[in-house]
C-alpha cells in the first residue's frame, strides 16, 4: 500500500524514531510500513494519520495493491 509517511515526515522533520514514539510502535515498524513491506493495522493507520493532523485516506492510498 503506497503511503505518504516519508514526505509527512520530512516536512516536519521528524525520524522514523519520533514518529515511532508518537505512535507506540518501533523505528522498524514505521521503516516498514514506509517501504510496503508491512500494511499497517486498521488502529496504527489511524494513529499515524493522528499524528500528522490528517485523514487515513490522506496518508494512505488503498487503490494500491501492486504488493499482492
């Protein structure tokens, strides 16, 4: 699933730590969601939109399923 979480980050200089920390999950975590190697669940989808003052579908695209 493609997703805009690199490009959100950057404009507020955040880590993937910083971002992993504001979540509760891991830097590994955020790194994989970023790279589609892991789609991320209902809840952490909503807490990362959350954490950028956004929409789910303005941080993650689901018409894109290139992956399976």
């Amino acid at each position: 699933m493609k997703n805009r979480l690199r490009v959100l980050r950057a404009e507020r200089r955040w880590s993937q730590a910083d971002l992993g920390q504001n979540v509760g999950v891991s830097r590994q975590a955020i790194n994989a969601v970023e790279n589609g190697k892991h789609v991320p669940s209902l809840p952490l989808a909503f807490k990362l939109a959350e954490a950028f003052d956004l929409r789910v579908d303005d941080v993650f695209d689901p018409r894109d399923d290139s992956e399976e």
